[in-house]
C-alpha cells in the first residue's frame, strides 16, 4: 500500500510524510509538481493494480495546479481508479465545488490536523479497497460465465455475445462478417474407442489449437457445443476466413492425437464450414449461422477432414 504526496511546498510534504509514517504508512511517495507525479505513476507496473492507493494533492501550485492535476489524472484510465484527496490551504466552497467536479473524492484544509488526516486517509483507503475487491469479484465472476468449463475457452453464450456486437459493428461500418463451423470428424467413435476422459482430453486439445490461431480482439474462438467450435472474424471476408479455417484444419491435423476408429486418417480431424456476410437490417445473425453449418455439412459429406466455403450470404 502506498501514498503519494503532491504538494509545492517542501515542509508540506514533509509534515504529512511524517504524520502517515507516525500511523505505520510506510510507503509514503513525495512529489514537488503533478508533473513529477505523473510521471512516478506512468512509471508504475501496469497490471490493472495501480501501485499507488491514494493520492494527497496540494490545491494551489505552480503551473499545474491541484484541480488541473486531478481532472488530467481521472481522463487517464490507468490512473483514474486512484482516490485523491484534495488539500487545500483555502476552504472557499467555489474551490471545493471545483475539486470534486474534477474527481477528488475527500478534501482536507491545511493547517494539516493529525487525527482528521489520518480519519480521511483511513476511510478513503477502506472505500478503495472495497472497490478493489469488487472489481476483481466482478472480473471473476465475468470470466466464469463467459468461458467453457471443459476446455477454457469462450463458451456459447460469449459467442452469442460477441456476434450480436460484431453484428452490429459490421452493419454500422458496411464491412464484411465472417463465421467458421469447425466439428471433430468421427468424435462419437473416439469416444467409444478411447473412453470419455481422453474425449475430454481431445477436446481440449482441439479448442487449444483453435484458439491459438485467433489472436486478436476482433476475433473470437469459442466452444459452440459438443465437439463443434466456432470462430468470428469480425471485418473479414470469406476469403481471409477459409485462410484462417484450413490453418486451424491443418493444425488440427498435426496435433497427431491418435484416433484408430476414424476411416480417413489414423488422427483425429476436423471439418470446417465458412460463411461471410456484409450485414443489412434484413438479415440476422441467424442466416449467417446457418451458411457456416450448412457449409459444414457439405464438408461433412464429401469425405471430412477438409473446408467447404458458403457462397456469400445475401444481406
Ligand atoms: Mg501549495
């Protein structure tokens, strides 16, 4: 836990150093400018936990002052989750109105008394830590309902999530949709042969190759259901989509996961459908769905293992 001190004035900053040192604050910070202190926090780890849990900001100082200072920091989503206390010689009610429209969450009149700094430090850091944990509660809870239990990846209902946002950005934007269909070839068999654990295995192993070959924030890989899995490409085309489909086919192909029931290859395959459509307020979500699986069926039927392409849906 740490506290940064921003204030002008050098016996300012002492004193309340010494005061929260007094309390068992140890990691006190000092700053003389919001610039020197706005370059200590770009210069802090950036993993979603923000090093410093609180700041002290002195109001009136040289060029930028403590007002300016805290509206900037609150624009800055690295550093927006950060409480500020303003302290402030003048207890004029204007400033005040002016520091908690900028996003100071408590303020403080100097001269600095020990017990209600320590009151308002106390009770602004509990109130920090209780969003702390209901932020990562809520992250957790996100991820849990978001990703399949088997294999880790993004089950149906981020899917159908994604595609309905992906949907509408593509119908905003007039820019091109594209859906894989990607289906286990022969899955029950290799359940029969190998038993329900090793299905789980294969499984896994399968959604981990098709996710690697999506990787950016356009994309989704997802479990659909069963032994089927999915990909959205949102702003692609057919053509970019069956590239991306016949890589994950092939990568499939060389996990090399023994399958001595499937009459096409002694490993297990997949078989892809892939569908693209330019969105128009007459079309749904649906349509392009349903070309992705009927593209699949035909990949089923003319002997697996390969990638058949829908002609693309009509908007
Ligand atoms: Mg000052």
């Amino acid at each position: 836990m740490s506290i940064l001190v921003v204030d002008d004035s050098f016996d300012s900053r002492l004193l309340v150093r010494a005061l929260l040192k007094d309390q068992g604050y140890s990691d006190i910070i000092l700053a003389e400018s919001a610039a020197v202190a706005l370059e200590i926090l770009r210069s802090q780890p950036t993993d979603g936990h923000s090093k410093v849990d609180l700041i002290l900001m002195d109001l009136v100082m040289p060029e930028l002052d403590g007002i300016e200072a805290c509206r900037m920091f609150k624009q800055d989503e690295a550093l927006q989750d950060i409480p500020i206390i303003m302290v402030t010689a003048s207890s004029e009610v204007e400033n005040l109105e002016r520091a908690f429209a900028a996003g100071a969450m408590d303020f403080i009149t100097k001269p600095l008394k020990r017990v209600e700094l320590l009151a308002r430090v106390r009770s602004v850091l509990k109130l920090k830590s209780e969003m702390d944990q209901r932020k990562s509660r809520e992250e957790e809870l996100r991820s849990l309902t978001s990703l399949d239990g088997l294999t880790g990846i993004a089950n149906r209902r981020c899917f159908d999530e994604f595609l309905e946002d992906a949907w509408h950005q593509a119908l905003g934007n007039h820019q091109p949709l594209a859906l894989i269909m990607l289906d286990i070839d022969f899955f029950k068999m290799y359940n029969d042969a190998y038993g329900h654990q090793a299905g789980d295995e294969c499984l896994r192993k399968v959604a981990k190759t098709i996710q690697s070959i999506v990787n950016c924030p356009f994309e989704l890989a997802a479990r659909y259901g069963g032994e089927e899995f999915s990909v959205i490409l949102a702003s692609s085309d057919a053509q970019y989509a069956a590239q991306v489909g016949e890589k994950a086919r092939i990568a499939v192909v060389g996990l090399n996961v023994p399958h001595c029931r499937s009459p096409i290859l002694p490993v297990v395959t997949v078989s892809v459908g892939v569908a693209s459509i330019v969105p128009s307020l007459q079309s749904t979500a649906q349509e392009l769905i349903k070309a992705a699986d009927d593209a699949l069926y035909y990949a089923k039927q003319n002997g697996r293992n390969q990638i058949r392409i829908a002609s693309e849906v009509k908007g």
